[in-house]
C-alpha cells in the first residue's frame, strides 16, 4: 500500500465552547470573517464577539451566505474584500452555510472553523460539499483533502435550536451505521476503514440510549447530557465515519438504500421541498432492513422510532406504493448503490415499500 495521513477535526462541546476560540484559532492568524445564515448568525453572535474580546483576534464582519450552497454564492463571496483579506473563515449555521464555506476555503487557500448551530448532519465535521444549482436542483459532490480546523459545538446554542432539526438529524445518523455496515459487509479493510466501520455503530447506540430524552430537552431548551451526547453524535461522530470510510473517495461505503429511497423519491414534483431529508432516510433504512433480510434488527430500529416520532409507514412520509413505483428506477441507479454487496432491483424496492405501506 502506499503511504496515507488521516486527519480528521478536533471539536470543543458545551454551552461556553466558543471561550476556546483564541486558543484553536489564534495560531492561524488575527483577524476572522463570519460568514453564515442568518439567524445562526443572530444566535452566535453575541457569544462570538465575548469570547475574541481583549484576544489577538478580530471578527471583520458578519456576511449571510445566501440560501443555497451553489458554486456561483461561494464565487461571490471570495470576490467580497472582507473574505479576501481575513487570515481565517468562520462558518456559522446548518449544512448549507458550511459546506459554502467549505468552496470559499477551498478556493481562497484559507483555513476555517465551523460553529453548528442545528444538530442535523455531520457538515460541520466532514471535508464534503453538497453544491446546488442555481434553481435548487443537485449539482455535485465536491470532496476536500482536509476539513474544518476545529468544531465549536455550543450546546446551548443547540438546546435553543428548532426541535425539527434535532429529530431529523436521528434519523440521518443512524442511517449511518446500517448504510457503512452493510456497504462494507465482507470486505478486507484497511486500518482506517475498519475504525470508521467499528465507529459507526456508535450512531444507532448513542440515538437509542439518548436521543429520546434529548428530544424532550431540546423542546425544554435544556443544554443537557443526554442532548450533549446526541448532538455530539450527529455532528461529530458521523462526519468522522463519513471521512474514514471514504477517504480517498475511490471506495465509498457511506451509502446504502436509505440514502438512495431518498434522492430518489426527490424526482417525485414537490417532495424535497417539503420533507425534511433525514425523516424520510430514517424511513429508508426500514426499507434498507427489509431488503437485507435483517428482521430482528427491523422490530427494534421501528419500535424505537415510534417512540421518538420518526416514521413506520408510508402514510408518514405522505407517500404511496404507487409514488415509489415511479421514483423506483431513480433510486437504484442513485449513486449511494454503486457500492454494495448485491444488486438492489426495483422490485426490491417496492416490495419493501408494500410491507411497510400498511405496517402495524
């Protein structure tokens, strides 16, 4: 084999995370610009600006992202001087804010530091972009050699956050750990391979010890330990999976039927827009369990999601076995199937979605 580094992020946790700033950041350079959503902005900003007061750092400005990661929002925001002259980038928000940020480094050689204030995916963490078109449709995958410098996890920044991202972002996690597993099933691994494999099982875990509590905090507002644990799981723990088992992107285990019932449900008018990506995964790997002859498995990734409200049947995701018939040929030709153990077929597929379409 020839030689290989892993780098994977470092991160801080808890409701006084950012007081760590000047220690991770300080050593790239004095002067940061934030760039991010704007409400994600509004609730960090406070805390941004105490934690670099009297420090060698200086926040030269605020700047909304846009609504889209597209390849045209980050080349404008490289042409702004305030992103051209800072030593370091700020990444503030969900998925969409930092995986901008992600082009905008990548492009301008600057490092950045990500600040999530959803807990809904690992973009934080992870060293992938997922680009849109300029009209909302996907564009591409752009996959970076490194990722963010540090991870600042506020937790009560999190607590505060909308309940919607919290549950969607279960259901997206532990996908991982049944999407890695089987994708990997009988393969000889490398070292690093098999510790993103190994490492995975701590999203399913963690989610059926945790995460029905952290739900209730979260709608309380709590920055609690069993929240800590799910956020961390969400954002950390799945980006660091994400980057080992697919590090050099020529062998990628990350997807699996889950992911692909998803986008390709998303050729059906209208369904992206309004369904949130990890509710309908998490109903995906129902489906990924029935194909895969997992039955025991099945019986409690189900029991468990009817205790934290994630769906059982179609009826839940607003779909019928006719709309999967039609979105069928997308998902088996989606890009998450290119590496899996057997053939996933259309039949497969529906035949799945019949079982669950009146499930008890």
């Amino acid at each position: 084999m020839e030689n290989y580094s892993i780098l994977v992020p470092s991160y801080t946790v808890g409701p006084e995370a950012y007081k760590k700033i000047p220690d991770y950041c300080g050593v790239y350079g004095r002067t940061a610009v934030v760039i991010g959503g704007e409400k994600a902005m509004a609730a960090a900003k406070d805390k941004l600006l105490a934690a670099v007061a009297g420090s060698q750092i200086t926040l030269s400005s605020f700047i909304h992202y846009g609504s889209d990661c597209t390849f045209e929002t980050a080349k404008a925001l490289e042409a702004l001087p305030a992103v051209q002259q800072a030593d370091m980038i700020f990444a503030v928000g969900g998925g969409k804010a930092v995986d901008t940020v992600k082009l905008v480094a990548l492009d301008l050689k600057k490092p950045y530091f990500s600040f999530p204030t959803i807990a809904s995916n690992c973009a934080a963490t992870s060293s992938l972009a997922i680009v849109y078109n300029e009209d909302g449709s996907f564009c591409d995958f752009v996959h970076f050699l490194e990722s963010a410098k540090h991870v600042f996890v506020d937790t009560e920044i999190i607590a505060k956050a909308p309940i919607q991202y919290l549950w969607a972002g279960i259901g997206d996690t532990y996908a991982k750990f049944y999407e890695v597993s089987v994708s990997a099933k009988g393969e000889h691994l490398e070292h690093y391979k098999a510790v993103g494999v190994n490492l995975s099982r701590m999203c399913i875990d963690t989610m059926m010890d945790h995460a029905e509590q952290a739900l209730k905090d979260n709608r309380a507002g709590v920055p609690s330990y069993d929240l800590e644990q799910v956020a961390l799981t969400i954002i950390i723990t799945t980006g660091w999976v994400s980057m080992l088992v697919a590090r050099d992107h020529t062998m990628d285990y990350n997807g699996g039927v889950a992911h692909a019932f998803f986008y390709g449900l998303c050729s059906l008018p209208g369904f992206e827009e309004s369904h949130l990506h990890g509710v309908v995964v998490a109903f995906g790997v129902l489906m990924l369990l029935l194909i895969d002859g997992q039955q025991e498995e099945f019986q409690a990734l189900r029991d468990f999601n009817r205790k934290v409200d994630l769906p059982t049947k179609l009826s839940d995701i607003g779909v019928t076995v006719a709309d999967v018939e039609k979105a069928a040929p997308e998902v088996v030709k989606d890009a998450d199937l290119e590496h899996y153990p057997y053939r996933v077929t259309e039949d497969m597929i529906v035949e799945a979605a019949r079982r669950l379409d009146t499930a008890e």
